[in-house]
C-alpha cells in the first residue's frame, strides 16, 4: 500500500513538473486593469512565471475552499459539542441514580441486582 501511495504521489509530482517546465514564459500581474488604473495614482505589478500563477491560484482556492468549509461546518460542530455535554450530563445521572438504588440495600445484594 505505501507503494502506491509513492507511485501517486510521483505522477502527481511529475504533472506538476510538466506543467512548470511548460509554462516558464514570464507574466505581468497587475492590481487593477489599465482602464481603470487611470483613475488611480498607484497600479502595483509585478513579474512572475506563469506557473507560479497557475501553481498558486491553485493553492489559493484550496485555502479558501478549506476556510469555506470549516465556517460551513460550525453548526455541526457546535451540535455535536452539544451532544457530547449532554451525553455526559445523562451518564452522572445514570451513575447518581444507580447509587441511590442501591443505597440502603448491602453490597452483595446490590451487585447481584445489578447483574441480573
């Protein structure tokens, strides 16, 4: 199985290799298009290979896409951390009640209640 995995993870490597060595070609980014840089003092750009462009719009969609998801997921969350306190709050009741059952009646007679 770890085999595998290497395997996948070299294609993948390799893709991305492909893909770098296939896009070296230098871009300008630019903050604003130049139609609307007139209106601005300022127009900040700068100078990277397009695979850095592809490689990181890649990245960046992956972090918001994880950040999108955690928000979304708050309510479960927040569910299922309701559900644990009330999960525990119901086990010292049971613990609580089951002393209370056996609290006059001896020891020995209690566990065989219990048990049977």
């Amino acid at each position: 199985m770890r085999y595998i995995r290497y395997a996948c993870i070299a294609i993948f490597a390799i893709a991305l290799i492909a893909v770098a060595l296939a896009n070296r070609d230098m871009v300008m980014l630019k903050v604003l298009p130049n139609e609307v840089a007139g209106f601005f003092a300022v127009n900040p750009s700068i100078q990277l290979p397009l695979f850095l462009v592809i490689l990181g719009g890649i990245l960046v969609g992956l972090l918001v896409g994880f950040v999108w998801e955690w928000i979304r997921e708050y309510g479960e969350r927040a569910e299922a951390a309701r559900q644990a306190r009330e999960m525990r709050r119901l086990e010292r009741e049971i613990a609580r009640l089951k002393g209370e059952k056996h609290k006059d009646k001896d020891e020995v007679l209690a566990l065989l209640d219990e048990a049977g």
